[in-house]
C-alpha cells in the first residue's frame, strides 16, 4: 500500500512505474499495490496476473478513505483482512492503530 497521495491520474503503466522505481519493487510480483488519490475519494489496485495486469479502481461518492499520510516508509504491508475492512469501509487507519497497540481487529 502506497502511504501518502498518488496521482490520480496514472494509469496502468505510471501505477507500475511507480512500484518499480520509487518503491524499488516488482510490479510483476504476486502481490497486489493500492494506491490512493489526493481528496481520498479513490483507491486504485494494480495487480499482475496471467500475462497482463489488472486496475481496479473504487470511488467513494460522499466521503473519503483515512489514508495513512506519506512518511519516511513510503509503503505499508497491509493483511487481505485490512485490505477487506478498507474496501468495506473507510476505516483503515483506525484498524491498524489497534493492531499496533495489541488489540485484536472486531
């Protein structure tokens, strides 16, 4: 997950540069990279899967995601529980601030 803002305007190939040179990973990995706009309204999911790559976007019409605010990591490791929870509902940092202080995820 890409901490911070991205430009939402990229698409499929800045996505995968991205990944590749400011994150210094393999956008071909098994892995999927979430990335997240400035009004917080968007999150996009860039994923490469049998021979091509695969964007997912999800726009939210009347609120927005709590993103974690770009840092000196500029990428997060998220479970498939977190990236579920943050699909469902814009309450990811909440979630992994409990995680961080022990408690267990409802």
């Amino acid at each position: 997950m890409a901490c911070g803002k991205t430009d939402g305007r990229k698409g499929i190939n800045g996505l995968a540069a991205t990944v590749q040179n400011s994150f210094a990973l393999d956008p071909y990995e098994t892995a999927i990279f979430v990335f997240c706009n400035g009004a917080r309204d968007r999150i996009k999911i860039l994923e490469y899967e049998d021979g091509g790559f695969w964007l997912y976007i999800k726009r939210l019409e009347h609120t927005h995601f709590q993103w974690p605010a770009a840092s000196n990591d500029k990428t997060m490791t998220i479970t498939d529980e977190d990236l579920y929870h943050l699909l469902a509902s814009p309450g990811l940092t909440q979630k992994l601030r409990r995680i961080k202080y022990g408690h267990a995820i409802a």
